[in-house]
C-alpha cells in the first residue's frame, strides 16, 4: 500500500479531514518560515485526536538534534521529516529516539550515490529543486530519479503532486508513500476538503490498476 502524507496541517478540521479521507500519516511544520507553520502548543491540541492508525509527523529544518528529539517527546511523534541540510552524524544523533525521514531537493544531476551516506534513516522523501527554498515547493520533482531510487529505498515523492497527476506518480515511481500540502489547499495552510478526498481516491486507483 502506498502511504498518502498530507503535510502542512495547521487546525483540527483539515486534520479531521484527511483522517476522514484515509489519509496514513499528518505532517506538522515546526519551521517557523513556512506559510504552514504550526505551534507546538497548537500541534498537541491536535495530537490527541489522532487515532492509533494516523501517524504524526513533525518537519524541521536545520534544528539541532536535542531539540527535535524534545519535541518529539512531548508531541509523541511517530516520526521525524529532516527537511533542510541535515549531515548523517545529526540523523545519526536522532535515529535512536524516533524513525527518521530525510528529505532531499532533486534535480537531474542528483546523485543517488548520496543516499548511501544515510544509512539510519526510516526513509527519503524527494522533492522538487528549488534554491535556498526549504519548503514545499510545489514543482514537480524529477520522477526518473526518484523511480531508480524507489528501487532500493523507501522513497516518498512529493512536490507538484496534485489530483490530475498523482495516479501517474504512483504508476510510474511505485514510491513508498506520496506527500502532499499545496497541491490538496485552497490556499497556504489551509486545505481544501473535497481535493484532500479525490487525492487520496486517485491514489487508491492507482494502486488498483
């Protein structure tokens, strides 16, 4: 089964939402800079809505080790997104604590070769190519790559994901799980409800076939 992430949550009622669309896991961003911040304070009030089955993930760029793993504690997150330049000694530094996975810019030119460098990581998630840019960028990664990759890792694809394209994302990469935020809202932080569902409906599909 493909995992479906929907990232980017900031209140109860899209996270109600995706849970009702049979969304696998809810990514919560602790990066103060993205349009989808959340509070920790505010992320916990929705922590405990989650049923067993819905997995909470929290997204950090470029934060040190022990305040991830505090974090984590507090919120009891099922896992971790390392969503900026992070070295395999602070995913290293983490791994013991909580499952860890790695995020990657892609171009053409990435090398895969990389990868092997991380070897404590749960898994990887591609997105697309964008300078200095540590958000979800909303541009379609480089899906040859991440198909090779897919090969021999968990990869999670994410970037440019939306309704009309996600099915030939699952066909073609056969990830291990899809992520989406920008592609499911009506606008940034704020999900559109009947998008979340045919996201997730499209992916089903696609399994299917």
């Amino acid at each position: 089964m493909v995992r479906v992430k929907i990232c980017g949550i900031t209140n109860a009622a899209d996270a109600l939402a995706a849970i009702d669309a049979g969304a696998n896991l809810l990514g919560f961003n602790f990066y103060e800079k993205s349009p989808r911040h959340i509070a920790p304070a505010e992320a916990a009030k929705i922590r405990t809505r989650l049923p067993k089955r819905v997995k909470a993930v929290g997204i950090f760029v470029n934060s040190h080790a022990t305040e991830v793993i505090a974090l984590q504690k507090l919120l009891r997150l099922d896992a971790v997104q390392l969503h900026g330049d992070e070295t395999p000694q602070t995913v290293g530094e983490i791994a013991p604590a909580v499952s860890v996975i790695k995020a990657f810019r892609i171009d053409p030119d990435f090398r895969l070769e990389a990868l092997e460098e991380y070897r404590e990581v749960f898994a990887f998630l591609f997105d697309a190519a964008h300078d200095s840019q540590y958000n979800s960028t909303g541009r379609t990664t480089e899906w040859d790559v991440a198909q090779r990759a897919a090969l021999s890792h968990r990869i999670i694809l994410a970037g440019g994901l939306k309704v009309e394209n996600v099915a030939a994302a699952v066909r073609i990469v056969r990830p291990y799980g899809i992520d989406v935020a920008s592609g499911v809202e009506s606008r940034p932080g704020k999900k559109d409800h009947g998008r979340l569902r045919e996201f997730i409906q499209e992916v089903r599909r696609a399994e299917r076939r």
